[in-house]
C-alpha cells in the first residue's frame, strides 16, 4: 500500500500553539517552546521511514518544491521553514466551530466555512 500522501511541515522553530497560550497567559515567557527548544529534524524523521524528502528555506523554490511534490508518486514530506514570528494563525478558540476563528477571518472566507460546514 502506497498512498499518494504528500505531508508539507511549515516549521516555524518553535511549539507555536503552546506559544501562543504563553503568549496570551504567561506575559510572554516562552521556556521549552522557543528557548531552549530544540527542533526536531523533520527529513531525517521522513528519511528514517524511507519517505521521500525536501526542504526549502527561500520564497524563490517554492515552485521548483511544488513541481517535486507533483513528480513523487506516492508519499513524500516538504519541510518549509517559516519565520518564527509567524504563529499558528487563524486558530480555533476552545468551544467554538471553525467559522469562529482568531483573528476574524474576512467576511468572504467566513462564509465559505459555515457553506461547507452546512
């Protein structure tokens, strides 16, 4: 069996969700989420289970990453890093159905969600 899955990592360097709740609770003191974190190595993880592998750290091989992943047949992993300022965002609050998003997703986009969530 060989799913033609194709897993793509936006590694930021960091826990981003538990960030955001030290964020948002903790005046933002970030032990063991970003200092003192140490990021896992997302190819040598696929590498171990043999997957085919990539990873990208410029905005110009984008393309040339999209066209890899279109060329493998079955599953494969891209790992993206992302800057670590960028959080895990829009996120869903406890509670609340996806249309309910933080920040507000525009108007448009909102409506879209509750369309298919019926």
């Amino acid at each position: 069996f060989n799913p033609d899955v194709k897993l793509v990592v936006m590694n930021n360097s960091m826990l981003g969700l538990m960030k955001n709740f030290q964020d948002e609770n903790f005046d933002g003191v970030h032990p063991a989420t970003v200092d003192g974190y140490s990021v896992p190595d997302v190819c040598k993880i696929a590498s171990a289970f043999d997957l085919p592998n990539r990873r990208i750290e410029k905005d110009s091989d984008v393309q040339a990453a999209l066209d890899w992943l279109g060329g493998i047949d079955g599953p494969c992993v891209l790992e993206v890093a992302v800057p670590n300022q960028w959080g895990p965002y829009p996120k869903v609050l406890p509670g609340r159905d996806l249309g309910q998003q933080r920040p507000p997703l525009p108007g448009e986009t909102e409506g879209k969600i509750q369309e298919v969530l019926g």
